[in-house]
C-alpha cells in the first residue's frame, strides 16, 4: 500500500462516518447527485472510487444504478454497508486503494471519484497509477469524472509560511473545518501531463458549480472501440 493509502486512511479512521458527513449538508449533497446523474444519464454500471460512507453510492443505486463503491477505510465501508442494508440496497462493497483496483479491465459505463479524493495523492506515480486503473476499468465508451478543488498560484507568504511545498509548490495546507487538511493542487496542466502519460487523449477539464460551490471537473472519455 502506497503512503498517500495509509496517510488517508488513518485520518478516516480517526474521523469516521459521522464526523466526515459533517463536512457536508444534505443541500450540497442533494445538488452533488444531481450534478452525477446529470453526468452520467444513460449509463447504466457506476463504479464510485472513495465512495466513504456512501454518500453517493447510496443515492445513485436508489436511482436504479448498478454500483460497486470502494474505499480505502473499512470504518466508512462498514458505514456504508450498514445504511444499504438497513434500505435494502444491493451494492458491491470493497476495501481497496484507487491505485491498484480489484476489477476487471472493461467493467463500468462510468467511475466517479469526488470529493477531493484524487487530490489526496501526492506522488506522481500514485497519481499516474490512478489515472491508468481508471482507465482501465472503463468500458469501451466509457465516462470518468474526477472533482476536486480549485486553487490558485502560490503566493510568496504561503510559501514562506510552509503552506505552500512540494514541486510546482502543489502541496497545499489549508484550514478546514477547524483542523488542518493538505491536498495536491490539480490544474488542466497537472490532468493534461498525467493523462498524456496514461495515453488518454479524449479528456476535459474545466471548473463548474458542483454542490453549490465552484470546483474543479477532469473528464476522460474512453474511445468506444467502434
């Protein structure tokens, strides 16, 4: 397991369900499906990468998708499986990192990775290694849809204050929530080399309103194979 793996899933056990749901409101969360289904109308297989406690998963099976969730903490997994449980929702539930997925090549109509997730890997080869599996996965025709925040250049002050680090001064701190989150800054730049290196060609990237809050979208679009 990779660094960003175990760091992520350390900071989830500690949270939990119940204190990483508080990061949302149903509002915001009822606008983010939205935006999803929107997305992925006519697809019928969603796999939802860091699906947590499936705050997205949940509503797209109610929706009538079929879906596979995966998450690298099994506190969030076991959350999750409990609440479709509890609604009697067939959902296929994993442990597991993005980089490395447990599926076959060929599997889903869509992945959806949201909520900063890919933003927590820092490593080039963590990043590259994800772009790769989720390509991989995607059926011929196939749609992903990565979201994650928007940040700008660095500024001298939070480069001498240490808020800023790493190449390209990507590695952001910020305050969140009254406790400190740090995330790999994204850009088209960014997307554009990892997908070049993942031999993707048809992708996007652009900014849009995304759960009442302006974010950041990369979409890859796997050739259909005709």
């Amino acid at each position: 397991m990779l660094n960003s793996a175990l760091r992520s899933r350390a900071e989830y056990a500690e949270l939990g369900a119940e204190g990483l749901a508080g990061r949302t409101t149903p509002e915001r969360d009822a606008a983010t499906v939205q935006a999803v289904e929107e997305l992925l109308e006519g697809r019928e297989s969603v796999l939802d990468l860091c699906c947590g406690y499936g705050r997205i998963s949940l509503p797209l099976r109610r929706a009538g998708k079929v879906v596979r969730a995966l998450d690298i903490s099994p506190n969030l997994i076991e959350a999750g499986k409990a609440k479709a449980a509890e609604e009697e929702l067939s959902i296929d539930w994993a442990i597991g990192s993005m980089t490395d997925l447990p599926y076959k090549s060929d599997s889903f109509d869509a992945v959806i990775c949201l909520w900063t997730a890919f933003h927590e890997l820092f490593a080039e080869d963590e990043q590259m290694s994800t772009i790769w599996e989720i390509s991989r996965v995607l059926k011929p025709g196939g749609l992903a849809v990565i979201e994650g925040p928007i940040w700008g250049p660095a500024t001298a002050s939070e480069i001498a204050n240490g808020l800023r680090q790493g190449p390209e001064h990507r590695i952001v701190t910020t305050e969140h929530f009254g406790t400190s989150s740090v995330h790999f800054i994204h850009d088209e730049a960014s997307y554009g080399r990892l997908c070049a290196a993942a031999g993707i060609e048809d992708y996007k990237v652009y900014k849009r309103e995304w759960g009442g809050r302006r974010r950041l979208i990369l979409e890859i679009h796997q050739p259909s194979g005709d």
